[in-house]
C-alpha cells in the first residue's frame, strides 16, 4: 500500500527541519519496521512537504505509532519546525492525499482509445 501525505513547515524552519530530519532516531526506525512501514520518503517544494508511505496498512501501522514514546518524542522535536498536515481537499489533519493515478496501473489496464488526436 501506498499513502501519500502533505504537510507544511513553519515560516523560516526549511533549514532546521532540513537539518533535524536528515536522520531519524534509531528507535522511531525501529518503530516503524514493528508497524509494518517498509519506506517513507519526503520531498520538499518551498515549505510544502510531500510524503509517500509504503507500508501493509497504514491505518493500522499508525495506530502502532501514534501510541508509542518514541513517535512521541519525535512528533515533540521535528513538530516545532512543522506548521501540520493538511488532508485533500486542504483541511488540517493527517489524513492520506487522494490519489489522481499511476501509470503502473494504467499500463495494467488494456489499450482504450479516448479520441484525444
């Protein structure tokens, strides 16, 4: 499964969070491998941040982390550089962004011609 999340920095913290998140404590990876998260990339336009979850199920996998000390110690450090996550259609919370598509999927799909010539 993949999820992906937006969240946004807080005014003038890109080179602190760029700084505080090149590594992630050794417990929060431990963590995450116990929840079934198999990957989590971030990527960075201006103070948006854009992440993709790769895990078995990340309802599951969340309640997992959010109920541990190590999440909660991170959430306290990486938090004060991070204004918070924003749902789909730009609401906060952490919710999973909609996915649009894939090509992986489309090019499982047969050939359909949409008449765009």
């Amino acid at each position: 499964m993949r999820i992906a999340l937006h969240s946004t920095l807080r005014p003038g913290a890109v080179d602190d969070y760029l700084r505080e998140h090149a590594r992630v404590p050794d417990d929060l990876r431990a963590l995450f491998d116990r929840a079934g998260i198999r990957d989590w990339t971030i990527w960075r336009s201006g103070d948006r941040l854009f992440h993709l979850v790769e895990c078995d199920d990340f309802d599951h996998a969340m309640r997992i982390i959010r109920g541990d000390d190590a999440d909660r110690r991170w959430q306290d450090h990486i938090g004060r550089f991070v204004e918070g996550f924003l749902g789909p259609d730009g609401d906060e919370g952490y919710v999973p962004m909609e996915k649009v598509w894939r090509l992986e999927e489309q090019r499982a799909e047969p050939v359909i011609d949409m008449g765009l010539d």
